[in-house]
C-alpha cells in the first residue's frame, strides 16, 4: 500500500477530525448520545484506519502496544477510583453526589465525566489490542 498516495493524503487529512468527532462524541455525551463507549471506539478506528493504510507496524510506532496495555486497566482504574472516592466521602459507591457536598449537581456532573473518560480510556484501548492482535496473525 505504500504507493497509494491519494488514501496516503486523504488519511492523514481526515485524522484530526476523526479525533475532533471522537472529543465532541466525548464531552457532548452528557447533553445527547454518546458518550465514553462511542468516543472510544471512534479512537480506536481512527488508530485502525491508521494502520489499514499506513501498515500495522507504523501503527504500532505510533501507539505502541505496552501504552494500551496500560491504558486498559488505568481506565478501569479511573471507573473504580471515582466510586471509592464517592465511598470515601460519605455517599455510596458512584455517588457522584457526594463528590461535592456543596453543590450535589456538579458533583454528578464531575463523577459522570470522570466515569465516561475512564470507559473512553479502556474502550479504545481494548479495541485498539484485539485489532493489532488479529492483524498480527498473519507474521
């Protein structure tokens, strides 16, 4: 595939807005659909088109596979941390509103955020793994 040039081009074009949808799905995921799951995946198809066109091991330069193995369970951590710190502050396991004792709703605005980043962090990680684990199949 290296002497398509115009998919070469269209690609690293077309990469940042991938992104830019992905942090809109994101960070609008409070107010319509979307969310961390959706933003996840969309990242995590942007690192494959990544390496559809660009080849798995150029991929793989880019986003190595020991950060995803890191990202997978820091993500988790994010997710479980929000809840024990919820536990911590008196309020139940992800109550968010007790991230905030002043003002409950931006407490279960902020506990929400957290939980959707660490589900964003795991999902495009995860996905991001089994690609680059089918993909290398084949070597």
């Amino acid at each position: 595939m290296r002497f398509d040039l115009i998919l070469r081009i269209t690609t690293k074009v077309i990469l940042p807005f991938i992104l830019l949808f992905g942090l809109y799905v994101q960070f609008h995921g409070d107010f319509g659909p979307g969310g961390g799951f959706q933003a996840g995946v969309i990242a995590a198809a942007m690192i494959i088109l990544y390496a559809i066109i660009f080849g798995l091991s150029a991929a793989q330069r880019v986003v190595p596979q020991v950060v995803l193995e890191v990202m997978v369970p820091f993500g988790v951590l994010i997710f479980a941390g929000v809840g024990v710190a919820s536990l911590f502050l008196g309020g139940n396991y992800l109550d968010y509103s007790a991230l905030n004792h002043h003002d409950p709703a931006h407490g279960q605005h902020l506990g929400i955020m957290l939980v959707e980043i660490g589900v964003f962090i795991t999902v495009s990680g995860t996905m991001t793994i089994i690609f680059y684990i089918f993909a290398g199949r084949g070597r």
